[in-house]
C-alpha cells in the first residue's frame, strides 16, 4: 500500500488536544502521513513516506463537515431573495415553487445539476456533506431525490415532512400519515441514513413532527429536526425528547430550549447564513456554548433561505455576529458537524481519521475570519484526493 506524507504544514489543526496546544490540538512545523484514505501518522515535518506533498509552509484543517444541506434542487428562486431584501418576509412556502423546479427537470439533468453543486462545496473546502430530500414531496420523487443524493453520500436524510403540499391543503394529517408510510418504506429503500420534519409554524406541528420522526425511528433511521428558525416554538423540546442527533436553526430559543439542550446529547446546529439571507436575527450561540451544548455550523445550502457553499462564510458570521470565537467556529463546522451526523472518522486530523484535509492560502485558520470573502482554500483533499 502506498503511503503519502503532506509535509512543510506551518500549523496544523487536529481537533485532538492530546496531538497539539489548545483545544484545536495544534501543532505547528508538522506534517500528516496518510495510507489507503486514512491518517497513520501525525508528528514534526520531515516524517518520510512513499509520496510527498509539500503544503510550503500553509495551514492545514479537518475538512469542513457540512452536516446540514438541500443540495438536490433545481431552480432560482433570486427574485425571492430580492423581494426579502426589500423587506418582504420569509415563509416556509417558498418550498414549493422549488417542488415544482425540481419536477421540471430530468434525472440526467437533476444528477448534473447536483454534481456541480457538490464539486462547488469540495472548492469550499467541504469534504463531508450531508443531504436532504424534501424538494419531491410525493413518494415517487423523494425516492428519486434521495437516489440523487446517495450519488454524492453516505449521509442522506428523509426530508419528506418538509412542507404540506398543495394538494394535501386544509389535510395535513393526511399527508403525515403518507410521509410516515409508503413515502418513509421509499425512503429507507433508497438508504436514507436520518429522518428530518420542519417543525413550525407553516409547516408541521409538534404531535406531527414526533409522529414523522418516531415513524423513521421505527425502521432505523436516526432523527433530526428543523426547529425554532422562525420563531420560539415547540422544536427543540420535541428534538430532545426524541433523542435527535441534532436540532438545526435553533435561531428563537427560550431559557427552557438552551438547558434542554445542554443537558442532551442533541447538537445545536446553527445556520448563520440562514439567518443572514432571511434577515433573522443570529442565533446565540454564546449563550449555548456557555451552557454547555454541542455547537454545529452548516451552510443549510438551499435555493431559499441559504444559497451558500460557503463555509467559511458561515464561520465568518459566526464569529462576528454570534459571539462564537475562531477557534469555537472551527470546530463547530468540523468536529461539531460530525457530532451532528454521529460520525467520529471525520471532524479531526488523527489517528485512524479520514485524510480529509483542507490546505489553506493563509498561515492560520484565523484567516477565515480576518479575510472575509477571500477565497482561502488552496487545496481540499477527501480521503486523501485531491477535488
Ligand atoms: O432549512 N426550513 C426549511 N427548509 C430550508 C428552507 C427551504 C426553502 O426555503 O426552500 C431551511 O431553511
């Protein structure tokens, strides 16, 4: 088997305290050697190996696990944004008029769509994406859309329960009952991992939501929930209670919301550029981090509320606007994320970890949030290749 050294890393983020300073675990002049996709070696520069790769003195980070996105759409929906920032609302409705784009178009050109989506989030340094359904909203074309998405990951999820279609008005039960039934056995055909629900005002209702995620629990799926992103409601408590692997948004939270939280393992997954593009305000992630809850930033890519790759962005905001430092923000768009997936191969640079690793043009991760806008990431490297 051959064996590659990235050597010459002038500063070297492992997420792992015992490998380097600090809780970033940082070793600086150090060089990472990696076998057949996975880390076999961390230490000083100069370790030897079959390949080498010289990053010249670069930072190198975990690669950003990206655990929150609706990558399988097509569409625009700019002249809605346009309106939002001329003061118009945001409502869960917009869904739809995504619902009807996607149907629009065919498999061929839906997975070329797709691709180009996800090679522009491998640019960005994302080397673990999770994806969504939730544009098909029947059982046949959730089926297809998670079949698109198992194309480009292991980490899909069932997103059938995201808005009430149009056809179900004034019957939401019934469409509940549908998305719990032959829409869920068409789910888990397709290899759905989690199970997700909108719960919120316009959307679906706490009893609703907890019926959509038990129905998934019940095959095996693990669930997740979309929750307080516009407005306090009942979200997060039904997140905690159903033992969520993470409850995403969480822009309105009360008192109550922040201990659930804390006192659960359900990571918080925030998702600043919603907040951004919606004109939300931030989530307070301060304020849950304090509490001690498990903090994620994902980008939530979407034609609606989100239309961002960018994790750096989301890092960016989260730093300036939502009390988190560099250091926190870093974790939670690497570690965190894969908190928020269950997954302990990705998120860290060490022992037995994935050699997913993005080499940046800048001489620390800091840079990310000093240099907003500038497009930092040299080289983004999943299991080892280069995207
Ligand atoms: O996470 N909140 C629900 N789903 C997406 C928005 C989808 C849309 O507006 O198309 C979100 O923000």
């Amino acid at each position: 088997m051959t064996t590659t050294v990235y050597d010459n890393i002038g500063r070297l983020v492992t997420n792992d305290p015992s490998l380097g300073e600090g809780p970033l675990g940082i070793v600086r002049n150090a060089s990472i050697v990696v076998e057949d996709g996975s880390v076999i070696a961390v230490g000083a520069a100069g370790q030897t190996a079959d390949d080498r790769v010289d990053v010249e003195g670069r930072c190198v980070i975990p690669g950003f696990v990206d655990s929150h996105s609706h990558l399988v759409f097509a569409g625009d929906r700019s002249e809605e944004f346009a309106s939002r920032m001329a003061g118009a609302p945001y409502a869960a409705g917009g869904i739809r008029d995504t619902v009807a784009a996607t149907a629009a178009v065919s498999d061929e050109e839906l997975l070329r769509i797709v691709a180009a989506r996800r090679a522009e989030a491998a640019r960005a340094g994302i080397t673990t994406i999770e994806i969504k359904s939730g544009y098909g909203l029947t059982t046949a074309s959730e089926h297809r859309l998670l079949c698109v998405a198992r194309e480009f990951t292991s980490d899909t999820t069932y997103l059938g329960a995201h808005v009430v279609p149009t056809e179900f008005a004034g019957r939401s039960d019934d469409y509940v009952a549908l998305v719990c039934g032959e829409m869920l056995a068409a789910a888990s055909a397709a290899g759905a991992r989690f199970v997700d629900v909108f719960c919120e005002v316009g959307a679906f209702d706490a009893d609703q939501s907890r019926a959509v995620l038990q129905a998934g629990i019940d095959v095996g799926l693990i669930p997740k929930i979309h929750a307080n992103q516009l407005g306090e409601g009942p979200g997060v408590a039904v997140a905690v209670e159903m033992g969520c692997a993470s409850a995403d948004h969480c822009t309105h939270l009360s008192a109550a919301d922040v201990d659930a939280l804390a006192g659960s393992s359900t990571v918080a997954t925030l998702l600043p550029a919603a907040d951004f593009s919606t004109r939300q305000p931030y989530a307070d992630a301060r304020r849950l981090l304090d509490a001690g809850a498990t903090v994620a930033l994902a980008t939530n890519c979407n034609p609606g509320s989100s239309n961002t790759t960018s994790m750096s962005f989301c890092i960016a905001l989260a730093v300036r606007d939502m009390g988190m430092t560099a250091d926190e923000a870093l974790q939670a768009a690497t570690l965190g994320g894969a908190a928020a997936l269950r997954r302990t191969d990705v998120g860290r640079l060490g022992i037995a970890s994935v050699a997913d690793l993005v080499v940046l043009d800048a001489p620390s991760h800091l840079h990310l949030v000093y240099r907003p806008g500038v497009p930092l990431i040299h080289a983004t490297h999943i299991a080892s290749r280069p995207h």
